[in-house]
C-alpha cells in the first residue's frame, strides 16, 4: 500500500506536486527499500508490544526494591509512630509475600550477627546465618517478616518500653519507594543515647511466587 501511495506521485524538478512529468519513477528506485523499511517498522512494533507484554508478567513486585531511603530521627514519640504507620501502610500496599533479604542486628557492644532470610507466601522459610553472633539474631523466624521488623520498632519505642515522649537515639529509616524498614536503632539505655541497638534490612528482592530460596537452610 506504502509502494502504491508513491507510485501515484509524480515527481519533476520542483519537487512533490510539480506539473512536470516525472523523470524518474520512485517506485522502482525505492520500491524495495521501502518494502524492507516498513517491515522493520512492523519488526519493531511488534518487538515493543512484546516487551510491554513481558512487564506485565513480572512477579509481585520489582526484581530488586532498593531505592532512595527517607529517615527519621531524634523525634518525638507521635512523629516515630506516625512514619511507622505510613510506611507500613505503604508497603502492604505492594503485596509483595515472596522476598529475600540480608539481615544484620547489632547490640549495643558492636557484635552482630547477618543472616541471609527467604520468605515465601508470606512465611519465613529459611534463616541462613552468615556470619557473626548467632544469637544476636532473632531465635523465632517469623520475627525476620517485614511486617514483624515493623512490630518491633514500634514495640521499642511504645511507653511501655519508653515513657518519656520525646525519645533521642531513635533513627528509623525507609525505603522511600516500597516503605520496608531499611534501618532502626534505638538506644541500649536511654539515659545514654550513645549506646544504641539496631538492625539492618539489605537487598531486599521480591521474586516470582513458589521461587526457590536463595539462601540454604
């Protein structure tokens, strides 16, 4: 249709639309070229709407949901509770139940433990110690939810744990895009703000429903 089109031009030498016969006819210049054009064209379209197609097909979430973070830090109680709040909100927004991620806790003398976690339809399924104190890492797995890191933060900093309302030492930091807890710490005493315990979420990546672990149990 593309060849027709041009064939029914003629062409002189001013160009399109000359009154002048055509000395030259475009057709068997370019007829081929433009038959070879369009079917790349037709190539590429397809190709795209093949890749639209394949994002669709993606699991849950985003093959890895490390972004930019937002943290909060020597406020007070309502503004730590807040952010708890509407970071979790946001993160089971994404309903994302199939994850794996490193773990790393640390007490207030500096040892740590890291563990390499795998959850799978929303349940832990394998906690691989990596390297230092094991016991510095939860006993229970469930505790390694996302969802269970967020019910700690707000355990640590509740007046049961602290009275005061303003509560220096605390820092709480998110994954600005996906709202899991990347960081937290709080402080060992709170009379001395120095002394602080922490845990730390690294590499969190969602992966297809039913995906092996990626850590041995």
């Amino acid at each position: 249709m593309l060849d027709d089109r041009i064939q029914g031009v003629k062409v002189g030498p001013q160009g399109y639309g000359s009154s002048h016969e055509p000395r030259c006819r475009w057709d068997r210049m370019l007829g081929k070229p433009l038959t070879l054009a369009a079917g790349l064209l037709v190539m590429v379209a397809i190709s795209s709407a093949c890749s639209d197609d394949d994002s669709q097909d993606d699991p849950q979430g985003p093959s890895s949901t490390t972004s930019a973070t937002t943290t909060v830090s020597d406020a007070g109680r309502d503004d730590l509770q807040a952010a708890l709040q509407q970071n979790r909100e946001l993160w089971e927004s994404q309903e994302i139940d199939d994850y794996s991620y490193a773990y790393t806790a640390s007490d207030h003398s500096g040892a740590s433990c890291t563990a390499g976690v795998d959850v799978r339809a929303a349940e832990v399924v394998t906690v691989e110690v990596l390297e230092g104190e094991p016991d510095l890492c939860p006993g229970t797995p469930e505790d390694l939810l996302v969802d269970s890191l967020f019910d700690e933060a707000e355990e640590r900093i509740s007046p049961n744990s602290v009275t005061a309302e303003e509560i220096p030492g605390v820092e709480l930091s998110f994954d600005s895009e996906y709202g899991y807890l990347t960081a937290a710490s709080f402080p060992y005493d709170p009379e001395a703000s120095d002394n602080t315990e922490s845990f730390e979420v690294e590499g969190l990546e969602a992966v297809e429903p039913g995906a092996e672990p990626q850590y041995s149990s």
